[in-house]
C-alpha cells in the first residue's frame, strides 16, 4: 500500500475530497537547487492536488488523513498510461506506412507522421476508455486508512494469546 498524507476539505457520503501537497520527487536532494527537475517542478506553481477518496473512517473536513492506494493498481494505471499510447502510435504509423506502400503514394513520410498522431491520440482515448471503466471499482480507489499521527500496528497471534 502506498502511503500519503493528506488534509480533509469535504465530505459526501462515503466520500472524502482530500489535499495533498505536491512535492518533487527530488525534494531531499542536496543539489535540489541546481538540477533541472526542481527547476521544472518550479514551472507548475500548483502546490496541491485534490482527490476524491473513499472514507470509511468518517474523517471530518479539516482533519489530517493518511490516504493508501494499492500498489499493483498504481502500476497496471502507470504502465498503461505510459506503454498504451506509445504502442498505439508506433503500431499506427507502421500500418500507415504500409498503406502507403501499398497504395504506391510517393508522398515522402507524411503517412507515417499523421498515422502516428492519430495513433498517440487513439491511445489517449483507449486510455481514457478504461480509466473511465475503472474509476469505481475499490482496488483503484485511494482510500483514508487513518488519521494522521496515529500507528497502525497489526499483532501476529502469537503475541495476542
């Protein structure tokens, strides 16, 4: 389970939107003022991100929260959002040159250039697709696991008697 924290700012039923504060992956590094990541981190100036999360601790709007999400569902999303729309676009341009070899165009590689966008844009929307059919299910949902401060400590039987 990945872990972050986060501050309450509304509650709905069994839901929760929630802030988190954005950081660079690179935010402890001794060369954090000098390395191109932190400069391009300082060209977004949003500090925050909000997400709708499942709460099945009733937080109250202004508590600090722990929100997990499942490791495997973070890493289907991320390897689709990055290898879907790659794929799509590489296997678009590689039809389109077919079709231009078939077709004997002699228009040089523009049927490749237009075959990739299209693919690149296909891929964004097959990506869309299945976020949209995923977004309810509860192993893609981020959730409060608890408030912030407190430890979740598991004890294995046999220390429990």
């Amino acid at each position: 389970m990945i872990e972050e924290p986060a501050t309450v700012i509304s509650i709905d039923d069994e839901h929760a939107v929630v802030e988190t504060e954005k950081r660079p992956a690179c935010g402890a590094c001794t060369n954090a003022g000098g390395c191109s990541t932190s400069v391009l981190s300082g060209l977004f100036k949003r500090r925050h991100n909000r997400l709708r999360v499942s709460n099945p601790i009733h937080a109250r709007p202004g508590q600090r929260v722990i929100i997990g999400l499942q490791e495997n569902a973070l890493l289907k999303v991320s390897f689709l959002a990055y290898l879907l729309p790659l794929v799509c676009m590489i296997l678009m341009a590689i039809l389109m040159q077919a079709a231009a070899t078939l077709f004997i165009w002699q228009i040089g590689e523009l049927p490749q250039v237009v075959g990739g966008l299209l693919g690149l844009i296909g891929g964004f929307i097959l990506l869309r697709q299945f976020a949209g059919q995923k977004q309810n299910e509860p192993g893609y949902q981020a959730v409060i696991l608890r408030l912030a401060g407190t430890v979740n400590v598991e004890f294995s039987k046999e220390y429990i008697g």
